[in-house]
C-alpha cells in the first residue's frame, strides 16, 4: 500500500516502480519537469517513517529502494536525515506514507505578490518540459519532431502533440547545438510554442486590463505566479473619444476608424512589451520548503513571453479585435461574440513571441465585457455563499450581484462626473488635482492633499500644494463632506443659512458655489469652487449605481446585501464609507463595505496562471444573468427618487473634518 | 423497425421522427446541409413499398408520414409516384425501408473527372453547413458567434466549434444582412472559416504538387470533387538550381537564400491562384439519380478556396516551409519533421482564403518525401494483396515495393539523364524537341515527333518538323531501339559492324555517334546525334533504378513482383516496353506495366477531398519503411552489374522501327 499526502490519495502499484510512476498511476501529480531523469531536482518528497496504524501500514526509509548517486546533488544532508528523496530516484519496494511537499505539487497553491493578494493555483496554460531525444539514426529517419514527440510521450505522457510551423525552424537548430536535451513550452499539452537548449529557463506571460482610459500590462513569471512588473499608460484611444460611446461614433464616421484605433492600441501595447527587455528582474521560485527560494536577476526576452490574456469591456474587446462595434450601441446591444476566444500573437500584430496564443476573456453583454468576467474571477461571488455586490466603477459603472445560487449583472451609465470630467474645475487624477479634502464641519475650512504627495496642505506650505482643479475621489469628497456638515441639504441644494466667504453666488452665472481652494491656493490664478452644477452630476453618477443597484436587489428579492465591494482605480482612491454616505450603495454594514483595486486585472492574471480559470470564465459569463436597467418599466421613477442624499447624515458626523487614519498615517511619514 | 439502404442500416426509432433524426440515430448519414429546413432539397431518399419479407417488415408510402408543402418545390410528380420525400420532411409513422440515392449520402463514392479515374470518397475537412439563427434580443444577449454555437448544435449536432477571429469579423457583418441565415464553411467541425449569406455556394481547394522542376495546381470542387482547372509552372526555384542538391548548396552558401527560394515559390503559386478569378468555370453537381445533374458557370474568388494540400518532396517541402534543409544532405539524412502539417494560408502567405488550413502531406525520410505518400494514397498498394512495384521518376527516382503486408521505399539517383540534361543534344519536352522516335531495324532510318505536333516526320513536310534537340522520351526511345536493333551491344557500345552513314566517328571528338536527324532537318543548322557517352549516361540511371528495385526485392524476400507502376510525367511520355527492354525495371509480365500519371498529384488530391486520406497518410508515411540503398553493402556492385542492357534482345524485336499503335492513331488524325 501506498499513501500520498496531503492529498491522501492511496493505492497499490507494482513493486520497483519508482514513486514518480507511482504518483501518476494514483493521480497524485508531481512536478517532473526533467522528465524522472534526477536532473532538476524539482521532485523532491519525503518518506514518512513510522508506524501509521490508522492506515494499517508500516512505512520506512528503506521501503522506497536503495539511495542513488543522482540524489546527491539536489538533497542537502539534513534534508536527506528528514527523509527527503527524488520521487524519480526513489522506488516503492514496499509499503510507503510519502508527503508531498507544495513546491513539489503540480498546481501549487502560490499566493501572488502584487498590491492585493488573491490565490491562484498556478496550472498556466503554457508548460515546459524537458526531454532528451534518440539521435537520428539512418535506421530510423524519423524527423526532429517526431523524436521530439515520441519522447514526449514516453518521458511526460503527452500524446499527440502538434507544433507551430515557426517553431519548428527553431527547433530544428536547437536540437543538434543543445545535444538532443531541449525544453519545449507546450500550450494546453498540444501545440509546442517554444524550445530553448538544455534544461530551459523561465518562462513568462502578460494579463493586460484594456480600459476605456487606461490599460494596465501584469508582467508574471509562469512558473512562480510572481508578478515582476505593471506597465500602464493612457488608452491612445482617448484621442478619438473619452467614453465608449463617442469612440463607436469615431468609427461610425471613419471608414478606417476602427482599424486605427485598433492599430493604436497595439502600437501602444508594443510600446510597452519593448520596455521589457530593457530592465532587470529578480525571480524567486518557490523552494520545497514552500517558502520563496533564492533570487536570481535575469533579463527577459519578448520571446520568451508565451502568453497572454486580456480583459476590456464589450467596446474595448471589439475594437482590439477589429469586430464592428456599432450594434453595442442601439438594441439589442449584440455583441459578435460572447465566448472567449484564442487569437495568434502574430495575427493580432503584438510583439510578443509569435507563436504565442492570446486569450481575450469572454463578455457578459454588450455592456459588461471581460473585465467584469475578471472581477468576478477574482472575487468569487459565484462560489461563494454570502451575497456580495460589486460595482466596478472605470469610466462605465459594471454591477454584479449574488452568490453561488445565481448571479445578476448590469451597467450603469454613471457619466464622466466621478472621473472628472464635466466638473467646472474638474481634472483627472494627475499631479496638481485635489484628490481628498476634508471640511471642518463648524468653520467649513478646507483641508486636501493633491495628487503626487502625502501631505496635506495644513502642513505644507502654500508653494508646495498649488493646485489646479479637483479629481473624481476629490469632487466625491466634497459633496460627501457638505452634504454631512450640512453645508448641502438631502435635495442636494446648497443651504445658504450656513454663512462663510466660501459659500456664495457667482455673479456672472448666477449660481450657487463653494470654494475649496483660494486663487492664491491654486497655479490657475482663480478660486477653485464646486457648483451647484457640480452637485448635481455627482447626484447623477450616485443615483444611476444606487438605482442599478435596487433594481438587481429586487431581481434576485433580496433587500440587503452581506458585502459591497468597490473595484476600480477609483474604487481604490474614494473613501468608501463617505460614498455609503452619500447613498451610493444601498445600505450595508460600513465594515462590510471595501475597496478590492483592480479586481478585473487580478481576474485576468488568474486566468493567465490557471487554465481551468479559463474554463470558469467562459461558465460564468455565460451563466451570470445581464439586466438591462433601463428596460424596468419603473427605471426612470427609481432613478429620480436616487437623486436625494440619505436623510440619515447623521450617522456620519464622526467621518467630517477628519483626515482618514490610514491616510493621516502617510501624511504623518512624509513630514 | 426501419432500414435504410444501400448501408443495411436498421433500429427503432421513436415514432414521429423526422427520417432525417432517425438516419443519426441509426450511423446512417444523410445530407442535411439545410439543417432540416425543407429548404435546400439535399436529403431525397425513397420509400421502398412492398412487403419484405427477409426484413420482417412491411413498408408504405404512407408510414413516413403525410405529404408535406415543401417537398413540392424538390421532388417532380415523376419522382413522388416513385417513392422519393425529402427525408426532412417525411417522419417514422410505421415500418419503412429506405433507399438512400448517393447523391443524399454524406461521403459519397464519387469519380472525379480527371486524365486518371481514381476513386475519392467526398468526405472534405472543409464542409458547409446551412443555419438560421434566433435574432439577438434583449432577453437573450449571447453573441452573434454564441448564437451560431447554438444553431449549429441544434441543427447539425454540432458541438465545441470555434472561429478564426478574421471571420468572425464577415460573420458579424454578414448575419444581419442575411436575416440571420447563412451557410459557414468549418474545417474538421472545429473552425469557422467561411461565412456566406443564406444557402451558400460552393466552395473549392487546390491539391498542389510541388515538383523540383515543375509546380502542379489542381483547382478541385469540394462538393463534386471536380477538378475544374490544372495550373502548371516551372518552379521558380529552377533559376537557383537544377536538382534538390543544388538548391541544399545555394542555402548553405547565401544567408537569404531559404528564404528567397520559400518567398519565389509562394509568389509563383500565388501568380496562378491568381488566374483563378480571371476564368469562369462549369459546375456539375451530383443528382439524386447518382448522375451529374445541370451545368452551371461560375466565377471563383479567392476567398472561396478554403483549404489547400500540398505534396512534395522532402527538399521541396522544406524549402517552402522555410525548414532548415541542410540536414537533409548528410548522413543521416534527419527530416526537421515526418508528420503532416498545418500551418494558416495567411502565415504561408498564399492568397486563397486567409483563414484556410494549409495541410501539408506527411514525409517518407530524407529522400522519399510527401509526393511519395501521395503516390501511395493513389496507387494503395498498402491495401492490396498483390505486390506492386511503383516508380516515381522526376528530378530523383523514388521507390515503392510491397503490399498491405510490409512497404518499403527508397530513393535513387537517376541522375539528370531523363529529363534530357547532361545529353549531347539533350533539352526539356519544350517545343521543338524529340519525344518519340523509331529506328528501322533494317535501314536505320530514323523517323521522329517532336513536342507540340501529333503527326510523324514521314507523315509532315520538314519545315513542319524542324527540331532542335531530344528530350528524356526521345533519348530513351533512341538507346532502345538501337539496341534491340542490334546498333548498340549489350554492354552500350556502339556496333560499328552495322554499316550506315548514322553510325560514324566524330572527327573532332573522336567518339562515336549516330545521327538521329541531319542538319537540314534541325533548326540549329547541326546533326543531331546520341553519342556513346549520351547512352552511357542512361546505363547509369537506368542501373540506378534497376539496382534500387533488386535491393528492395532482396529486401522483402521476393523475386518477381505483379505489377510495375510508372508514375511521373516522364512515366507518361516514356515507352513503358521499351524501359523493361533496356533492363530499368525488374522482369514483369509486359501489360503488367502501366503507366499511372501523376499518382502524387492523385494521392494530394485524394487527401483534400477526404480527410480520412490525411490519417492515412500520417499512418503510411511512418510504417513505410525507408532502406538507404546505397549504405547495403554490395551496392556499387549491383550497381555495375546493371550498367549492362539484358541479353534477351529478341524479346522485344516487334517494337523496333514501328510507331506504337495508340501514337499511330493520332498521328493519323492529325493529318
């Protein structure tokens, strides 16, 4: 009998095969990357000695077959005292309790070091194996290939694999230099994509989040999960269009528009797959400890960039692809295509290596695309048992809502407001914007910090903080800590009974305004203020989540949600308990509502770590079920009720006037 | 209880069921490209009436159901009083036995109409299915391509098909124009690649033999299998050397020389899909009665060619795919790969549809390429009882010997001799060049046809006949027929015994000759000869060719075989009788040799019509075993002993100084 643990997974194989083998013939997987030819090491198990009785089993070091000089070079003393052998090296002469240690696992659980930590099994759809070949022989006139497959299967189980015409070129004079000994990269175990000398080198991918605005590239190590660089930049699409829709009319009035945009773009993601190769990066692969294992600099060729997935809205993902975006814009709002899709790097012109596949990640609708596929990837409300809301605010609002039993999904047109734009002395979040600000709740002074530093303007000097306008978080701030101190009543109308030099009416325009930072205060020369006008946009943007929000509550004949997540770059730069404030989100628990980052980005590394996150994707996208909001026969009634601020402000009086702790934390740190 | 011939097919169904629902359910495939619509009239079987008893059953017009308002437009009055319904249309009310016309049968036997009559199967990788699919609505907000998912499943029972992003974007703009019903093109029911509005039309594929000197193109019609055109060039590679050995060195010695060579031939094969849409061309589609049905003119664009095989040997096919063929020179001759490929049109560069497979033809060995395989699938001696010996003489000699039992194959140098190079007037069977010739064994007069004129010198005035060299025919004939009338002696050297003013001495060169037209009959103004370096060069490629077939005899253990097959266009031109009388081939009863053609342009043709010729093919290439002739141990001995011509001259004395019969026939015509 034998026995693998952790997974417990248990049997009987014939006598002297080794526990390679025997792990196979049990379903237990163990990394063998060389092939069971005690070269890499990788392999590594350790026999448990001792008397399991609740197995009925007696396992020993000498049960697993005599030491083998191969074993030397990768199994320190102490470990070999432990009872660590090569699983390739190792046999099973008689019964064996073998553990398993994670880094030896195929599909370790490897938790991913970027900004947010989420776990992903790492089981990448591209794969390396080692494998020495027989020489050709005038007896046997098998090609390179051939020999290549045959050793394939003999030494790792794969049959019929197949290889990209590029590839084969390589391969070819690899081969005889390397002396027949090559890793080969194998996309889904059917397609070889790569071939480098010897025992090989790492490999690696990229998950890139295609916004509206901006576009984020993940550059990941395929063997560790470790994330060694985020490359963003501004979408070069902005110049046809801000939002979705006015890049749509772009190509409704260009014949050539849609190839130019999509042209951009990937000129643009060139751009940034060329700086790769220029830096210097530090691996750490996972030792057998399951701790990280020594670092090692390496420089990394596009080459050797062998896969890639990408998220993006329903626009985003057919403008890339060159797919006609226009029926995205009138009903039924069609999509070319829902199900994922694998593209060529070649053919879509991205200078990764050529023989790589692209994986664009499945849509939901024409108005929830493949990013929110990644969010849900990454958050998991279709596993999971508590109802969670997630609202990915980006340049569109996206709306989920649910749990394991069924899953609703919107979007909602929040408008430019809370990234803004169309805000008198709005700007987006670049240096110089005000992007948090308190108000003293008596004096109604103004605190803030701008864009670019830590601390805020009460303990900087002027010069230091010169302003010029305000950002999303900044505007929502405003609004949040007015309404709170009473500054703005539950109709959203400025309340002139609160008397101060910073509440007044602009004599040119009639209306009513506050003035968040004096001209003196700004490198614009004017007074910032924020406008009766501004108010209302805010109101807009607020009411039209509020609004998707209540309409999925009563989809799903829920009327509270366990959990509120807020996803986004604006998600991660608001404070979250003064949007509940505002009336944002219908009401939770305000510990239970929290910031998530770019969850779609995180949902698109999944995807590129772990190919059965692929599968998952394509289910969920086409199990999640799309509300299109205003289609409810109430939606305009909803929405108009959303407009007004919660009357319960004072709920909230201990959030004004005070500089979050986290944030005052880092303002403090950079005194 | 239902049966369905010719297959003999028979099982329950449910009551009700359409017959064309119960031909799947039973294995027995009818032709449904309309999915059962009525609409496309495909699906004609016939209701046996009568009672049979060896089935135990009775079968009635009137147990498939009632008459239904769609057959009307497909089945004449003729047809319906003979039993004929639209299988779609016509249901399982009670017993019945079915008659399934060829023309309705998925995979029918069809002969196509070319020079040779082989027997391909129609089973396409490239096959056209017709769908409506359900207009997208808010409800259901699954893609265009999601949709077509459906439909295909619903109504082909289609399932896991995926598209070449390329069409994905024709398919978009295609659906709404056609109100929703069109007709893709999938390869291997995996990968869109096709989409045509409503019922579509047919598609087509090009079966290409590349040859080291010439380039065949045959444009085939995938639904009737008809080989519509035969497009035919030098390959452009001439220019960089005659043979494959030439070409190996122009690679070695050029840095961009693989690279041109690839680039030359591509450009040549697109000048002649070109054409393609220039001409217009006669469609014959099967009926239901098994005949041809109606004629038809069509236009054919590029993009309606949507799959494409490619045979070759071995250089040839490495050559185009850019494949390292330096290998291939030295021992042990390892291909890059034995297996077949496929690799895009677009990443060959071939401008048929982008989105078309290219299949290239799996590959023997080093010497014995896909033009062999090709060979093999035409002429199937892998599946016959009786041994065939097949010689494919092109710019190499390649060699087949066996049966289903055991195949071997090999590859001899027959030197440049047959194609008329390395001749004292040698030159290729362009215009101008002698091709057949007959000595009067008596006289010695020699009478001649040149290349582009039907009728014999004797029959023509001489400024008709002007000739300026011999081609490979032409020399060939020459060497027989002055030996078996005696003018030659069995070990090649001339017989100056045989008095005539032909058989001199070159004052100049010193060496004998026989003048084969004088110069008052040439366009050069020069005796034409064969000189006895001329007929020792075609000892050496003869023994070449015998010797391989002894090996290969020994090899297998046989002394005689049951048929010889000569293939290639010199197989076409030459005198079958005459090469066994000069001692090419091993001892065969004399109609036991024929002449086949073209068989590897057969054999490509046969792979792009069936798909299951590719699996064969595959299958072939590996179990044909490869013998390297000249490492057997007495090789160069044999090879001496060949040099010799047969002592049984008298044999062959009636085919002296007489035009063959079928040439005499034509000669006749012509004047």
């Amino acid at each position: 009998m034998i026995i693998f643990q952790p997974s417990g997974r248990r049997g009987r194989v014939p006598r002297g095969v080794s526990i390679v083998e025997a792990s196979r013939q049990l379903g237990v997987d163990i990394a063998s990357p060389c092939g069971a030819k005690q070269v890499c090491g990788k392999c590594k198990i350790r026999i448990e000695q001792g008397n399991f009785q609740k197995y009925g089993i007696v396992s020993k070091m000498n049960h697993a077959g005599p030491w083998q000089s191969g074993e030397e070079e990768h199994i320190t003393a102490d470990e070999r005292e432990a009872g660590f052998r090569l699983a390739c090296a190792a046999t099973v002469e008689d019964d064996l309790l073998i553990f398993v240690p994670e880094a030896s696992q195929v599909g370790k659980q490897v938790v991913s070091k970027t900004a947010r930590d989420i776990d992903i099994v790492i089981n990448p759809a591209v794969k390396q194996y080692s494998v020495e070949l027989t020489p050709p022989t005038l007896e046997n006139p098998a090609g390179d290939f051939d020999r290549l497959c045959a050793a394939l299967e003999q030494q790792h189980g794969l049959d019929d694999v197949r290889i990209d015409a590029a590839v084969l070129r390589v391969l070819q004079n690899t081969l005889e230099r390397a002396n027949w000994k090559v890793t080969v990269a194998i996309w889904m175990d059917r397609n070889v994509i790569h071939v480098t000398p010897g025992q090989g080198s790492n490999l690696f991918g990229l998950a890139i989040d295609v916004g509206t605005t901006t576009v984020a590239v993940y550059l990941c190590d395929l063997t560790s999960g470790q994330v060694l660089d985020t490359l963003s930049m501004m979408n070069p699409q902005v110049k046809y269009g801000e939002d979705v829709v006015s890049r749509i009319s772009f190509h409704m009035e260009n014949p050539d528009g849609l190839d130019r945009m999509s042209t951009d773009l990937v000129a643009g993601l060139n751009r940034l797959v060329a700086k790769i190769p220029k830096r210097e990066y530090v691996l750490r692969s996972p030792a057998a400890s399951g701790d990280l294992g020594p670092e090692q600099t390496v420089r990394i060729q596009t080459d050797d960039i062998v896969d890639v997935c990408i998220v993006g809205n329903t626009a985003m993902h057919h403008i890339l692809l060159q797919l006609d975006p226009e029926p995205l814009g009138r009903i039924p709002f069609a999509p070319a295509i829902q199900h994922s899709l694998t593209i060529k790097a070649r053919d879509m012109g991205l200078h990764v290596n050529p023989a790589a596949c692209v994986f664009m990640l499945p849509i939901e609708a024409g108005f929830v695309g493949g990013d929110n596929v990644g969010v849900i990837l990454a958050e998991e409300p279709h596993i999971k048992d508590q109802i969670q809301l997630i609202i990915d605010i980006g340049t569109n609002g996206e709306l989920v809502l649910g749990n394991q039993k069924k899953l609703v999904c919107s979007s909602c047109a929040t408008g430019p407001a809370l990234e803004g734009a169309q805000i008198e002395f709005g700007m987006r979040a670049a240096p110089g914007a005000i992007e948090r600000l308190i108000i003293d709740p008596d004096t109604l002074d103004v605190d803030y910090k701008v864009v670019g530093r830590d601390a805020w303007r009460s303990y900087s000097s002027p010069e230091e903080m010169l302003t010029k306008g305000i950002c999303g978080s900044g505007i929502l701030d405003a609004v949040a800590q007015l309404f709170i101190a009473g500054v703005v009543d539950p109709s959203g109308a400025f309340n002139l009974e609160r008397l101060s030099p910073r509440l007044r009416i602009n004599s040119e325009t009639d209306m009513k305004e506050f003035v968040l930072a004096w001209s003196e205060d700004t490198s614009i020369d004017k007074d910032i203020v924020i406008t009766q006008k501004d108010i209302r946009q805010i109101q807009l943007a607020k009411a039209a989540i509020y609004t998707g929000c209540k309409l999925m509550m009563r989809k799903l004949k829920i009327d509270r949600v366990d959990r509120v997540k807020v996803a986004g770059a604006f998600g991660s730069h608001i404070d979250c308990k003064l949007a509940l404030a505002i009336g944002m989100f219908p009401d939770c628990a305000i510990d239970n509502i929290v910031s998530v980052g770019n969850a779609a980005g995180d949902g698109c590394r999944a995807a590129l770590l772990n190919r059965d996150k692929r599968v998952e994707a394509d289910r969920v996208a086409r199990e999640v079920e799309y509300m299109e909001l205003t289609l409810e026969e109430d939606f305009q009634q909803q929405l108009m009720d959303a407009i007004y601020f919660p009357h319960r402000r004072d709920d909230f009086k201990n959030l004004v006037g005070v500089v979050p702790e986290h944030l005052l934390q880092s303002a403090k740190n950079c005194l």
